[in-house]
C-alpha cells in the first residue's frame, strides 16, 4: 500500500513539474531583434542605409539594432547581415558582420558600421563580401525583384570568437552558429 501511495506522489509531483516547467518556458519572453529605421514585417529599407556604389546613391549608414530577451548563459553576441536572393551563384552576399559584442550591449547605434569607431569595446567587424570590413547597403541588380536583407544577432555562449586574420564572413558565420545559444532576425526588403 506504502508503495502504491507513493507511487501517486511521485507521478503526481512530476505531472506538477512539468505544467510548471510549460507555463514558465510559455511565459518566457522570445529573443527579438528591432530597428527604428527598418519597418517591422519585412518593411522597405530607406535610401539612408542603401548602398553608395554599383549604380546606388544611398547614405551607405548602418540601421540602428535593439535586441532584448537573449537566452540565459549568453556571454557575447555576433550581428549578420544577409541578402540571399543576391545572384551570385552561390548562398547570397553578406554584408555586415560583427563579431564579439559583449553580453552587457543591447544594441548598435545608427552609423556604427561605417568604420566601426562607434564599436563597443572589442567588437569587431569582418570582412563582408564587398572585401572589406564594415557594413555595405543593399543595391541589388535594377530591374530584379526586391531583395530581402536578414539582420541576425546571435546570442553566444563564448565570451570572444577567435578568428584568424583576414577571416572571411563565411568562416565567421560557421563560428557563429556553432557557438550559438539563440537567434533573433529582423527582415527588410529593398529593390531598384
């Protein structure tokens, strides 16, 4: 009888554990990425932070981000910037990437990605598929359908990715993810 008793607290408790461990994991807040300078929902990207170059005459400045809700045991955070409708025969263009943002930052101001100045204290930018690092606007081909650009910031469980010199942004991308606690992206389309 002493085993059947306790049989039925047993289940009884893990049956309340586990409607407890639900509600929490429905209640927590998701990982969300935000600008006050691209439209949410897929909106269009504003001449100011177009490309200046290839046929555009944008601003060239990056688009302020916001991030907020990271995973528990984030210690750095990685920005990527992705066209993957661009033609290139392969998996899209990348067009900015920064790596190393500590885990105290909750976001990049607008024009940061110029040269990188603005950059809190050893975040660093890597080479984009411009061929240099810093960030480079949308400016896909005129006449092609709009393009979306993915802005990603990653919540990382590694306080530094160490990189070699001249990294490429696709071997940084591979860090990235493999390191990756979360993600949260924030899409914007441009077209000409």
């Amino acid at each position: 009888m002493r085993v059947k008793r306790f049989l039925a607290s047993a289940l009884l408790f893990a049956g309340t554990l586990a409607a407890v461990w639900s509600l929490s994991a429905a209640g927590a807040l998701a990982f969300e990425l935000k600008s006050p300078d691209i439209p949410p929902g897929g909106g269009e990207i504003a001449e100011t932070f177009v490309y200046n170059g290839f046929g555009c005459h944008g601003g060239d400045l990056s688009p302020a981000m916001v991030w907020r809700n990271p995973p528990p045991g984030t210690k750095s955070y990685a920005l990527l910037v992705h066209d993957p409708d661009a033609p290139t025969g392969g998996a899209g263009f990348w067009h900015w990437v920064v790596i190393n943002i500590p885990a105290s930052v909750t976001g990049l101001p607008q024009g940061v990605g110029k040269d990188g100045a603005g950059l809190p204290q050893g975040a660093l930018q890597i080479a984009t598929d411009f061929g240099v690092p810093g960030y480079g606007g949308p400016c896909p081909p005129k006449g092609d359908k709009p393009h979306r650009y993915n802005f990603t910031v990653y919540a990382l469980k590694v306080d530094k990715l160490d990189l070699p010199p001249h990294a490429t942004a696709s071997i940084a991308g591979f860090l990235v993810n493999a390191n990756a606690l979360g993600k949260a992206t924030l899409t914007g389309v441009y077209g000409r």
